[in-house]
C-alpha cells in the first residue's frame, strides 16, 4: 500500500486541482474538509474543523505527508498550529503549506492596513509555525490565483461606477499551475521555503478588470480610489508580485476565455 496523503481544504479552489493528481499519482488520499462528502474514486473524506480542532486527530492518523490548503482570512494561524500539533503527535514525516507571495513584505500597522491586507499578516503567521513545528517541512508561496480576482470583479461590476485601488498591480496565476508545483513538492524531500510561483505577466488592476467587462459585454466607469498605509503602499511598490518567478503559463485572457466567454463590448 501506497504512502497517505491528508489534504486539507481538498475541496476549495487549490484543493479540487491538487486531489485528482495526487490521486493520479497513486497515492492513497485522504481530504479533511468541514462538511461531509461521500469517499469515492480512491479518495477517503473525513469531516474537521481546524480551528476547533475537532476531527483533526483522526484525520491525521497514518497520514505520512499533510498538504495544508485550507484557509481563510483570519484564523490561518491558530488552525495551522492544532494541525501541527496533532501531525507531530501522528508522527507525519512531511508538512506541505501553500502561502501567498509577499506574506513577509506586506507591513500591517495599521487598522486599515489590518482591515484591508490582513490575508497577508495570517499566512505569515502560519508560516512560521510551520518553520517552527519540529516537522520536516516545504513552503510555496504563490500570487493570487484567477479566480480570486474573478471575484472581486464580479463584485465591482455590480456597482454603477467601480471603484479601483490606485496603483496596485496583481500576477494572476492559474490554479491548476499551482497544484501541479504543489504535488511535485508533496511527492518530493522537505525542502523549507522555495521559490515563488507567479503568473506569466502582471497587470494594472484597472487593466484586469478591463478585461473581465470586455468577456461580459459590459460598460462601468471606474473610479480610482488612493489607499492609504503602509501596506497600500508595499503593494503599489510590487510587494505582492514575483517578477523573477513568473513560472505560471495560464494569462488572464486565456482563463476569461474559458471561464467567461470574451467579445466585443456592446455600445450601450
């Protein structure tokens, strides 16, 4: 029999890419999620909640490596530590942490700081409990994923006028890329933090959202909004990009094009 994996956030954005090739790989999985699913096609579901710790201990239990994807935007590092705490005890011999390129370059001081970039704060801080868990370990970092900025365009595209962040600029990478990065390093030797993972090109958030109206035939007028703070201004500086690791081959036209349809806009 074939070594455990435990995937947790298995059923998320990343986690529906990463399964299927761990799977593939003929490995035997097994995903924790919060909510029950049926176990099929060689993957076993287990229900927890890390941040309560329930389910966590069975979970883990013959698990070998754990690829941690699961997460949120408070709370990543509290629920990151009951996992490893529980894996240290099960004896797991790899933990696989996915984060977000500039977690340590983004500064939260101050409220709005905290308010608006605080996503980067919690997956620093989850990092270095995993540095620090006594398990062997690999970290990767990646920019935002497509269908994270799909949303917040979906979201501004509701509004009459949308409102876009001056200056700030995101290196959108495709899902899939990243899984594939993450079940090489999953299958491989702990390897502590490696290199970033980027999209192929980064974009103007303006630009971006362009884009998404012209795949829906929309009209909005945007608005550009000055944030203010020091981790505003880190992003406007590049701190969430990797320009030396744009590894990713999926742009941004190629994920609208499927996920959304492209065209002209209409000339109302």
């Amino acid at each position: 029999m074939s070594s455990l994996i435990l995937v947790t956030g298995g059923t998320g954005t990343l986690g529906r890419h990463l399964v299927p090739r761990l799977r593939d790989a003929g490995r035997d999985l097994r995903v924790l999620s919060r909510h029950g699913h049926a176990s099929g096609d060689g993957i076993e579901y287990v229900t927890g909640d890390l941040l309560t710790g329930e389910g966590i201990g069975p979970a883990v239990a013959g698990a070998e490596i754990i690829v941690h994807c699961a997460g949120g935007r408070t709370g990543d590092d509290e629920a990151t530590r009951n996992l490893a705490q529980a894996a240290s005890a099960a004896g797991v011999q790899h933990l696989v942490y996915i984060s977000v390129v500039g977690a340590d370059r983004v500064p939260l001081v101050s409220g709005i700081d905290r308010t608006m970039f605080g996503y980067f704060g919690t997956k620093l801080a989850a990092e270095r409990v995993v540095a620090d868990s006594g398990l062997p370990w690999t970290t990767l970092r990646a920019t935002q994923f497509h269908d994270l900025i799909l949303t917040v365009a979906e979201q501004l595209a509701r509004l009459p006028v949308m409102p876009v962040p001056a200056g700030f600029r995101f290196q959108p990478v495709d899902a899939g890329e990243v899984a594939a990065r993450l079940a090489e390093l999953a299958l491989g030797p702990p390897a502590g933090l490696v290199p970033d993972l980027g999209g192929p090109r980064a974009y103007g958030l303006a630009d971006l959202l362009r884009g998404y109206l012209r795949a829906r035939r929309k009209h909005r007028a945007m608005v550009p909004l000055r944030i203010p703070g020091r981790a505003a201004r880190a992003v406007r500086a590049g701190a969430n990009l990797a320009p030396d690791q744009a590894m990713g081959q999926r742009t941004w036209e190629d994920f609208l094009a499927e996920r959304v349809g492209s065209g002209r806009p209409n000339s109302e």
